[in-house]
C-alpha cells in the first residue's frame, strides 16, 4: 500500500514550486484583498514556511501580486491625432476598468513609493507620452496625468460602480415637494455608472486642462 497516499475522501492539493511568478499567479486568482501568506501556501499546496522563504512579508507578497497585475495591464496612451481632452478621458475609462477587474489595486495604486519599480516605469512612460505628444512641460503632464488617474481610482472605487443603488430613487426624490434644489436637479434618466462617471471625470478633464495652461501655473 503507497504510504503517501492521502486517506479515502480526501485530496490533498497539488504542489507546485514556490517562486514569484507563481505566488503572484496565485494572488491573482484570490484578488488583492483575499491575498494572505496562508492563503497562497494553500493555493500553492505548500506550507507557510514555504512562502515566507520567498518573500519578506505580507506587504511584499501583495506588492508583488499588484505589480504583475500592472506588468499584464497596458494603460491607453495618446494617439497621434486625439486630443488631450479625449485622451485623459480614455485613460480614465480604463483606469476604472482596472479597478473594477482587480479588487484591491487601487489601494495599491494610490500608495506608490520608490520600490513600486514597474508601476512607477508604468506611470512614467505614460506621463511622457503625453508630454511629447501634446508639448507640456514635465509638470503639466505629471500633474494632469495624476489628477485624472487618482479622481478616477476615486470614484471607480467608491461612487460609480456595479453596488451604486441611488440611482432607483430618483423618481422619488423628483417628486418631493418639501425641497427647493434638488428635484429640480434630478431628471430621472438613467445614465449608468458608465455615464455618470464620464460625466465627473469630463468635469475634472476640463478643470485639468484649463489649470495647466494657467500662465502662473508653473509657479504654484
């Protein structure tokens, strides 16, 4: 009788060698937020020990798991006859779609520091296609770049997303007779999360814009 056998009614998971790549699969499958040391051993078939013999620690281990997602993800860069307008908005749309896709990544994106490697080539390539493109200075096109990127991260992650239920009231809020603003503000067409986001990030775009091409603007 094979000895290593796992009891009858039991499989025991398959192990698989311990290395980023495959700790990094594994955190992908779980999301970001399910990430722990304990649950990649268990994906991976292997025990605790096995893991933090290949990493530091938590921190590390959803680090790596973040930047192969962003090594996988190819953000959309200007094209030679868009605008800046309309290109800032695309990459908004796809920045959600990032958020949306991976759980967890904009918490990630938000929080950069210098041993981010990937994400912040990533980050600067981006910048300095924009800054070819539309001739900015490294200032404008850093700050225009960021200032859509993180109010998209924002809302993607908090307001316009698949959750978002207010939207059922608007009829209600219509109809009441005991406020002055407000339903005179809303006219019940639903937009979807997809065009109410458009419709904030259009609003941060235009501000972005204006603000770079501000004659003070380098000074502030």
């Amino acid at each position: 009788m094979d000895q290593s056998a796992a009891p009858e009614g039991r499989q025991s998971p398959r192990k698989r060698r311990v290395t980023p790549e495959t700790m990094a699969e594994a955190g992908i499958a779980l999301t970001l937020p399910k990430v722990t040391v304990k649950s990649v051993a268990e994906s991976l078939g292997v025990s605790i020990v096995a893991i933090y013999n290949n990493i530091d620690d938590l921190c590390a281990l959803k680090a790596l798991v973040a930047e192969e997602i962003l090594r996988r993800w190819s953000p959309p860069l200007p094209a030679d006859d868009e605008s800046m307008h309309d290109a800032l908005l695309a990459l908004a749309s796809a920045m959600r779609e990032l958020v949306h896709s991976n759980p967890g990544i904009a918490e990630y994106l938000i929080g950069l520091t210098p041993s981010s490697i990937d994400a912040l080539r990533m980050a600067d390539a981006v910048q300095t296609r924009y800054r070819l493109r539309y001739d900015l200075t490294p200032k404008q096109a850093t700050w225009a770049v960021i200032t859509v990127v993180e109010h998209a991260l924002a809302l993607a992650e908090m307001v316009y997303n698949d959750v978002r239920r207010d939207r059922e009231y608007d009829d209600a809020i219509a109809a009441r007779t005991d406020l002055d603003t407000l339903p005179g503000a809303y006219d019940t067409v639903d937009r979807g999360p997809d065009g109410m986001f458009l419709w904030s990030m259009r609003t941060v775009v235009v501000g972005t814009l204006a603000l770079i091409q501000a004659p003070d603007f380098e000074r502030v």
